[in-house]
C-alpha cells in the first residue's frame, strides 16, 4: 500500500500543477459556475473517456490522462463551491483557493487510505474502463441528489461522491503510469 500512497501523490501533484497553470491563465473565472455546470463538466470528461475507451477512432489530440486530470480539478472545485457557494464576483484569493483544494486533496487520500485498506486494493484488479463507469456513475448520483435539494435518505451526500471521483481519477491516472511503464515484449 505504501507503493499506491507514493503513486497517488505523484497524481495528485500533476493535477494540482495544472490547476495552478490554468489559474494563472483564467485566474479563478470557475467560481461563477454552479455545481451543476461544474457536475456537467466533469461528465463531459468522463462521457470522452468512455468514447475513447469504446472507439478506434480519436479526432482531439487531448488523451484520456488529461481528462482524468480536469475530473480531479472540476471535482475538487465542485467541493470549494459546495462549501464556499458560488460568487458572480469570480473572486476568492488564489492562497486560499490553494489551501481549499489542498485540504480536498487531504480529504480525498484520507479517503482513499481507509478504503483501499478496507477493500484490498481491489481497484488495482478492476479495467480502467470500470473507473470510468463508476465515475460515471457518481455523477449520476449526484445529479439526482441536487435534484433532491441535496437531500439524502440512505446515501452518501454530494461531498462524497465527488471524493470518489477524484480517488477513482487518480487510480486511472496511476492505471495508465503502469501501463506506460511496462516494458513491451515481443
């Protein structure tokens, strides 16, 4: 398990690398956006990567990585919206937009620790197609739960399955590492 924590920092500090150079581009423009738009944002990137997992056929030079990475930083801006609401002013100071995503980022591998322990390191078993299918998935929940107003009866709420997401991302991520690491034979 040591091995997996080391892999998903490395994740996690690319992920967080681009979202300080698109910050510094856009500046923090997301705040605007309301978890809804920010919920689409990320199904727009996991319905890519399911397209590009079922097709032969690529027309965007942008690869399934790269996605994985804008599900991590849409995530984690989703849970700073959620927490912090939307501001038409698109303003909150670049420290403390850095301080937010780096206490989600904690949350996330906190998260990830417990049950990477619980199940096993089953995720390491699984089809980086499967990833996909459970974000996927976790969007749809939390579709419905902003449908509900936020309300849940039985369910985890609307921050955690927008923590799956990131963990789910960020084993892809180090799913596609493995696989670019591994010596071909012939």
């Amino acid at each position: 398990m040591i091995e997996t924590q080391v892999q998903y920092l490395q994740e996690a500090e690319k992920c967080r690398d681009l979202f300080i150079k698109k910050m510094k581009d856009y500046g923090t423009a997301w705040r605007i956006l309301r978890l809804s738009s920010l919920l689409d944002q990320i199904f727009i990137k996991a319905k890519r990567i399911r397209n590009l997992e079922e097709s032969t056929l690529q027309l965007v030079e942008d690869s399934a990585a790269s996605e994985y990475v804008g599900i991590v930083n849409y995530a984690i801006m989703a849970l700073i919206q959620n927490e912090c609401g939307v501001d038409d002013e698109m303003s909150m100071p670049k420290d403390k937009v850095l301080s937010r995503y780096d206490a989600f980022t904690k949350q996330a591998k906190e998260l990830m620790l417990a049950k990477n322990h619980d199940y096993g390191e089953a995720w390491r078993a699984m089809k980086r197609s499967s990833l996909t299918d459970l974000i996927l998935m976790k969007i749809l929940r939390t579709k419905q739960i902003l449908a509900n107003k936020g309300k849940t009866i039985a369910s985890e709420g609307i921050e955690a399955n927008f923590l799956d997401m990131i963990n789910y991302a960020l084993f892809a991520l180090i799913k596609i590492r493995d696989t670019q690491a591994k010596p071909t034979t012939t």
